[in-house]
C-alpha cells in the first residue's frame, strides 16, 4: 500500500456501462493539438477489459499501482505511484487494473483525431472504440468542475 491518497472530493467520476471497476473524469480536449486528458480509477485488484490504445499517450500514476497483465491474464508489470510513462500507439494489447488498492491515473491522450483506444473481444476483434467524440461527449455531459467557471 503506497500510504499515498489523492484528493478526489472534487471529482464527479463518470462510469461506461458495463465497466464496473472503472471511473474516469474529463479534464480537457484540445482537438486543434489533438489532446485529451483525464484521470482514471481503477478498482483494487480488477482487471478491465483487454484493450489497445491507438494513439500515443501518457500516464502518471497519481494513487496505488497500477498493474499490468498480457492478453492471456498472466502479470506483466507493476507502476507504482510517481510513475510516468510515454506509451506508444498500438501497443501491445493488454489488462490493467488497481493493485491492492484503488489506483487514480493521469491520462495525456496525444494525436488524437478518432479513435484513443479499442476494447478487444477474446478473439483479439475489436468490440468497443472509445474516441474524441466519445470523450467530448462525457465532457458536456459532466458539465464544469466545481473549480471551474463555465464559459
């Protein structure tokens, strides 16, 4: 356990359907420089669904572990806390998840133009892309932090 909390009392965490141990929270998009950045929250000791990221990317991993798994389900590797990472786009497709606690990620998504990442089916198919649009979507629908004023 990294003894390590982050702050979240101001974050309204949005959830997808289906996707019961993970919540995220829209920063920002900027289509013109093609960025969109977020936090994650990864449920202690899950796995979320075998994905791939489409563009390049970066992570810092504000709370926890976050834990990495091959596409089979065997461990990969483990971030602790302070880790920054550059990931690269389509990467090795993967699991990930909170270690034995709740893990919060930063998420600098880069080169965004569609789609950011795919969910995988057991067959390696694309099932679910989340893109821009998917984001801005969640954006408006989150409305301004408590931080923030409207515009």
């Amino acid at each position: 356990m990294s003894g390590i909390k982050f702050d979240e009392s101001n974050i309204q965490w949005r959830q997808l359907e289906g996707f019961d141990d993970l919540w995220f929270y829209v920063y920002g998009i900027d289509r013109k420089n093609g960025i969109v950045d977020g936090i994650f929250k990864f449920a202690a000791n899950s796995r979320v669904m075998l994905h791939q990221h489409k563009v390049p990317y970066i992570t810092l991993v504000l709370q926890g572990e976050l834990r990495f798994y091959h596409p089979n389900g065997d461990f990969k590797e483990v971030r602790p806390v302070g880790s920054y990472v550059n990931g690269v786009a389509n990467g090795e497709p993967h699991l990930e998840g909170g270690g034995d606690e709740d893990a919060i990620v930063f998420f600098s998504f880069r080169n965004a133009q569609d789609i950011l990442f795919v969910f995988l089916d057991e067959n390696m198919e694309p099932k679910i892309p989340l893109g821009i649009n998917d984001f801005e979507e969640q954006l408006k629908l989150q409305g301004p932090a408590k931080w923030q004023k409207a515009a």
